[in-house]
C-alpha cells in the first residue's frame, strides 16, 4: 500500500475547512454531535441550542437512513435536511448527514456542510466517484470489515475524481463478542494518521453500541491522536428512533466533550473555548 | 429474524427461471462458469465453446469491475457487455454480470439474464430497490462481514420493491487466517435454505482465492443442499487479468461439474446431461 | 508452512488405527457420536445400545469438561471414565474423551480408546508434549481462532514428541454472526488434507450450534474430503446436561449416518455396514 | 454475565501489591516494560539500568515461551529465571513472566513477583485453578479469541479457588486485517474496569505488532482508564530473538512513559516520579 503513488498519502497534514467557522486536521479538534436521526424540527432545535454554547462545534442527524430492514423507518429524508438546514444556520452550527444515493447528493451539498459515506456504502464505488465532483468535504466511514488498504483505496476514489476534502472515520469493526456492537479499532487511528495526510475521526458511539462504553472510547481517541469525535445524543436518549442503547443525553454530551480538554492539552492539540449561551443562541 | 413477516420466508422453494432454458431452486441444479472479468471476444467465445457441452449451463463474466483501487483496471463496460451478449446468444448459454450502479441497470438488464449484486454492494439500499424494479433475476452476493439476518433483509427490499427472482449466494466471510483469502459459510447455506424460499448457491472461488481448494469446496457445497455454484475458470488461469490464483482452467471446470454429478444424486438432485459439442455449437 | 521440513507433512496419507477395529484416514469413513458429557451409566448404555448397530463405530462422552464458568458442572471425572469403558466394552465400540491437564491422561489413556484435545488446550504445549508419549491416538481439536499454520504446528508438538497418530478436528472458528455458534470452515478440510498427511475430521455439532445445520453440514464434510465426523446426539437431546441445543437424538444420529453412504460413495469412500441388532449387542 | 454472583463483580476496584513497592489498580499508573525474551544477563542489566531511573516500574521478560512451532527456540528456562531474579532484586524492579504449565508454578513463584498467563492459556482451567493456590498476583491475558465473559470468567477459575490478587490484560484480538498483528479492544478495557473490581493494563506491542503504532495505542488506552501498560523493549530492537518487529528501543520506551505524564494528569491518576539514576542504580 505505501510504495503507492497515491493522492491520500502526500505528507503535510490536511487542514480541511467544514462550513465557514469550522476545521479539522489542525491543531483544533472537531466534536460532533447530534442525534442518529433528524425526528423533527422541535428536537434538533432542542439538540443545537444545548450544544451551541459548548465545544461541540458540529451537528450531525440523519435525514436518509440506511437501515437493514426495508420495513424499518428510513428517515424523513427531504424535510430532515430542511430540518437540519434551519437548525444549522439558526445556531451557527455546521451540519454532517448521510448520502446514501447518487441522486441524493444535489439535495444534500445544497443544505449540509459535509456529506457522510456510511460504511455500508465505502465501497459504493459509483457514489464514491460522484463525491469527487462535490465541491463539500466528505467524511468517510470505515466498513464493518474493511482492511486500511480497502479504506485508503476508498478515499483515493474520492480524491482522484477531484475532491481532496476528505475526513476519514474509524467507527468500529465487527468482531466476535455480542458485549460490545463493534470494537474500536484504535490501532487503525494511530495508522491512518501517519499514512495519510487526511484528517481522521472516531466514532465512539457505534463502535461501542453502549453509551456507558461511549466517554472512555472518546478520551482515549483523543489521546492517541485523533482530530475529532462525532458522538450521538439525543434530547431523550431511551426515546430515540434508533440506536437509542448508544446515545448519550444532551448533559452528558456536553460533559464529555469539556473532559476532553485536558487530554487535549496532554497531547498538544486544543478544544474550542465554551461560548456564552446568550452568544451562542443569537447567533 | 423468523418472526417477521417477510417476503423472503414463505414455505415453497421457488424456482426461478434465467434465460430460456435454465432454472435454480428445483430438483436441477445450476452451475455457472466464466472468467472474473471480459477480457476480449476471443476469450470468451474460448470459454463458451469449451463449456457449452458440459453441464456447465451458464455465464459469468465481468463488465463493470468493482476494484479496490481506482487506478486498477475497472472492466470493459459497454464493449464487454456487447461481448457478453453475443457469445450468450451463440452457444445459447444465458449470462450473469455485476450491476455496481443504477445508471448502469438498464444497459445490463438489455443484455444479461441476470444482474448480480457484488459483496461490496449488499446493502446499497438504493441499488437493492432499482433492482426490485426490473424484469430480469438478481443474483445477490452476501457482504463480506454480513449476518444471514442482514442479507435475507437485503433480498427483502429487492424482493418487497416488486422483483421475486432473487437468488442468493454465499461467496465467504472474512476472516483471520490468511490461508484463505475467505472463509466458506457451509452452515449459512444449510440455514439459509431452511429459513428462506429462494434459491442458495455457492461461489467457492472467491470463498478460498485458491485454486487447488475449489472442487472441495463446490462438492461440499453441494452436498449440503445448495442450489448450484459459480466458479471462475479461465482459458489460461494465469492469465487472468485479475484473481488469477484461484481460477481453473476450462478443462478443470468441466472435470469439476461432471464429479457433481453423483453427489448430486446422492442428495436427490440431478445435474444436466452433457450435450454433444455438435450440438452445442450448432446451437 | 509448506516449506518447513515438518512431520505432518509427508506425502503418504496415514491411516489411524483406534482400537481394535477401527481406522480413520483410509478408504473407510469414520463416525463418532455421543453426548456432550457423560451423565450416567444408563445414558451411556442407551447411547450404545442404539449406535452399536448402526455405522456409528465409536462413541464420545465428556468425563472432565472445559467449562467457561467454574459454577457449571465440570463433569463426573474418574466416574465418567469408568462408565466410558465399561459401555465401551460391553458394545465393541471404542470411545474417545478429552483430556485438559497432564495429571489426567494416565487414567484417560488406561480407559479410552483416543484422547481429545479441546479447543482451548490446542495451544496447551504443556499438554501435547505429554500426549507425544502417550501410546493412543490423539484427536485435535482446531482452536477458535487459530490459523491453519497454528494448527498444523500443534501437531507438530505431538508428533516431533514422539506420538504419529494424530487425527485433527475441524470443528468451527469464532466468527461475528450470533445465528450460528461458530463457522464450519470447509476449505480448512480441504487444505489440512492436501497439505499433511493427518486424518482430518469434521464436528458438525460445535460449528453449528444448532441441531438443525447438523446433517447438512455432515453431508458438505464428507463430499468435501473429511475423513469422518464426531456428532452429538443425547436420548433426550433438549435435557442434556449441556449444549443441548445442538444434540441429535440417538434416531436422527443413525439416520445422518445413513444418509452418507451415498455421498461417501459419490468420493470413493466407503461407510461400514450396519450391523444386526442381536450381533452388535452380542458383541 | 452481570447477574451472576461473581467473585470478580464485587464493587470497590482493587489495589494489588506486586513486589515490595509496587500496586495496581489504585491512583498510581504501573508501567511494565522488558524485552519479549530473556536472552542474556547482560541483556537485562542493560534493560534494567536504563528503566530503573525511569517511570517504568517493573520488568517483563519471557523465560518459558510458548511458540508456535516446536522447533522455534523455547526460551532459557530456569537459566532466564535465574537472571530475571538476579536483575529484579539488583534494581529494585519487580519482575513479570509466563507460566505455561502447573509444573512450572513452583520455580517462578519463588523467583518472580508476578506470574503471566499468557493469551494461548486463557482457558487452560488446569493451570489457573492451580494459580488460584499460589501466594503471588496473576497477570491474565485475555484469548486472542476470548469474549468479555469467558474471560472474566478465567479470572473466576483464580478468584474461586483462592487467589485475589488477578490483574487483567488486553491484549488484542485476532481480527481480519493483515496491517495490525492484532486488534486492541479498548472497549473491553472501558467495559472491564465498570463490570468487575480488577485492574485491567493494557499491552499495547502485541496489540499492534508495529512499534511505531505503540505510543499512540498506549496513551489511548491510559486516557480511557486503563491502571497500566505492559510494553515491550529491548536494548537492540532489531536484534530481538522474537517480535522484534513490536519491541521499543529503551529510550523510546522511557520517553513513551514520560509522555503519559499529562495524559495520566488528565484523567485522575499519577505516574511515579522518575527516581534519579545514581540512587536508582544504587537500590
């Protein structure tokens, strides 16, 4: 993999900018936050004003949702990203939400900040392609079972189809024990880091499946050298359309995010300052 | 997952027909042959007239590759599928291909007899439910790290999107020992055929990666109930643009369909009588 | 691996003499059954009475039992032994049972006819040195996780240790579906017989969990190459004492046996004749 | 798994003495550090010199090991103990080594401080019952296989027959991905430290295999809330006798160590002073 002549692995670290306020692969570290679904306009208000004044600097909320079972909730789709494009520019917050479909991706670049690949989707090599001509970063999901090599092989479609903003994320892969959803692969995060130039996050709250698991994935991402986090919450956790076992509450999102800051500092990178919540909300 | 009500899981085997004269899921059993990927006509028309008065019933070959890197060979697209198609309707030998994108759905369905959905495609939703909508059988590969839960859902959106002619095939699971480049799932081919109506069959190519593991394999496999194989051969192995250490030659492939043939009576099924190569050709 | 200069990897496959009677690794399949634990004398004897005249040449009881949790009954130990031998003579019916720590296998190898070495001791060097100066055939479990390379390697302990007659298990590796309890994974048999000379048998019971798969996954060994199959099967197969979903009842056992006489000749290989009822017992 | 009445799952975490000096599982953070096998006195006077002024706190070093293929060196045996033990009580450092086999319990005990049961011995139940009556702390490495429950329930085997004095070790799983040795589940470590009361370290070379994924992997795991690191290093990595692919340089591994500092900070805990060489050297 690394006698490759590859896009992805040229060596100045990749500072990538989200939205106008927002960036990541910097000396800055990105949380994100938000819940797994976007249910309606009163919840993701109620999500943005709460994480608005915190380090959470980034909603996440999911209007297209891939789901095993066709019989499953599918998301509200359109009226979600309308949903989120509300919230997003009411609260200063820039927003990540799934494609899932070529022919969503018009939709999704006109309303979020950055278009997610799920990880049943890494190797949606059509999709992949069609990201490239996207003029908004990408943040791209490790699949369930894909090697580094598959997954740097998976951004280095993106980036040679012409779009270099992409933001890898490890979010688990699937393993033997039923304890825990996913195991964390923080090995690959250590990795990624020194053969890529692209920013990498984690995603501790699929890895895990568990919301008491969540905080200590969390931290000891953030030591071992990640640029970011994105962490579900929910306004009402057990409530939750889906994953409600993962998500944190709205308190404890906030919690997590401030405990980082030592660690931050432990490792030479920084957390946003808290910004006053009457600040924060006129925005 | 036996709970649901799903369309998958009515009680009658059905029995899909593919082309004008081949059927899967009945007292027949079905095995397809041909190259990973269509390399030029002349090879082709090697495979097909060495296959023709053999058992062997079908064709596969690839026109649009799903590769890991962008900078591998992607197929021939279009000129393959025209290849495909010619060589189809000379030796009267109904052929299968990858569909990795709706936009290519329509090309496909006008020249294969069946789509297939790769491994890495198994829960592109979008592309599941286009198929659904298409007069022609799907041929559904099982994702590398998918639970039979996962794919007998992923059958459930082409199926509940209006297509009933899916076949299902265990192509193996990944694993830890690099021996292999996969691991055969026999107990998902048992279970699945108990737990479904569609037909199962067995791709012990890319389920070992090795050659000299591969008639093990599709007897076993066989043995075990399932409705047919798909096996990669070659004109000369060696050769082969991609996955070359684990096709068999054109001599190997038929020696191997030919040993099916007892085994097969010994579970109740039959296998297709070789037909003289005069008249294969003729055909 | 293949280029060590190893033990197991002459050319000539061996054939294993176990008891008197009875071979494995020649033209003749061998078929163990049995329940999981040996519970009582009764249980034994009816288990006998019911396989000794069917193909079924040896049977298998657990005395010392590998439990994941020291509360779980660990067995009936020297009782067990006891019971093993004398049910065993009684029927002309070798047996095998696992042995976990040096400090048993005097009295394992005074009393049965093959030692087994359970999955979680393949690794227990300590233990396979001891059994390369025992007098009695050894059966190999494959580890949960364990490569073939590993595998192989544990049996070169035995073997460099001084004991030939090692006959290896394929019994399932851990894998991330909860539907079946582990994967059978064929292409090893297929492997493990091309690259040593060893007997190579298949648990179709550990590798599915569910007594359902059994037969399938028994018929897939068998035309794939295995040499035999140990089963679990119980009286009362839903009141044993442990794994009971996965056990036979003792008719479902005679009737598996049964249906592989046709496969067995489909590969060239044999199944030994049921015996009369009042000549089995009689012996 | 948490209903069960468990010695492991009483609340209040323990603290374990090793040696004179040393705890786990308290404020103090317990850094272990030594080469993967004993080679030569000179060899560990030259690792113990230059860690005794450091944080790293005690010694490992392998005398018995248990190797994949019988014909691979096995380790200097009671030789390595004897230099292990001269080492320890020269520099004051407690020292760590495996135990394979209930043979060997009595040799290490009188000369180590801590005795290892090494991934392959998980569940050799034989071994960790007999461990269970020894008067030293265990260090029990999870299975390259093992669930959360089977190895808490390992731990059970010790606890139950009389030993408290367990310290669990992640070690990393076995998983699909060639470029890691292995997979660290540092999920695992979160969910031990919630579900029982033992120290849980972490061993971050066996977990990645590459020593430039070390550091990285170790701070994580301390920020996450592991009690303490077992790492390997050796005064001339690329000259190791085994995993000379993992093993730190001996400044590396002091200056890994010193870099814990503020992670340990940021999370509650404390890591020793380093102690200044003269006196160090003069203990």
């Amino acid at each position: 993999m690394l006698n490759a002549k590859l896009a992805t692995q040229t060596h100045n670290p990749s500072v990538i900018r989200i939205g106008e306020s927002v960036t990541v692969g910097g000396e800055d570290l990105l949380v994100i936050g938000g819940p797994c679904t976007v249910e309606s306009l009163a919840q993701m208000e109620q999500v943005a004003r709460h994480l608005a004044p915190s380090p959470v600097q980034m909603l996440r909320g999911g209007a297209f949702k891939p789901r095993t079972s066709p019989y499953s909730f599918q998301g509200l789709g359109d009226a979600g990203l309308t949903i989120l494009s509300e919230v997003s520019q009411r609260y200063n917050l820039p927003v990540v939400t799934e494609v899932m479909a070529v022919s969503q991706i018009e939709a999704i670049a006109d309303r979020a900040d950055m278009l997610q690949v799920g990880s049943r989707n890494m190797q949606n090599f059509d999709l992949l392609k069609a990201l490239g001509e996207v003029n908004k970063p990408v943040l791209l999901k490790r699949g369930l079972a894909a090697t580094l090599e598959e997954f740097v092989f998976a951004a280095e479609y993106i980036l040679s189809s012409g779009n270099p903003n992409v933001v890898l994320c490890e979010r688990g892969i699937r393993s033997f024990d039923p304890y825990t959803r996913n195991v964390l692969d923080l090995g690959a995060v250590v990795a990624l880091k020194q053969i890529t130039h692209l920013p990498v996050i984690v995603d501790p709250s699929h890895a895990s499946g568990k919301r008491e698991l969540v905080a200590g994935l969390a931290r000891g991402a953030i030591a071992a050298g990640a640029d970011g986090l994105i962490v579900e919450c929910h306004p009402e956790p057990e409530k939750s359309v889906s994953d409600a076992r993962q998500a944190l509450s709205l308190e404890a999102m906030v919690a997590l995010a401030e405990s980082l800051r030592p660690i931050a500092a432990a490792v030479g990178r920084r957390l946003p300052e808290a910004i006053p919540a009457e600040v924060a909300i006129a925005a």
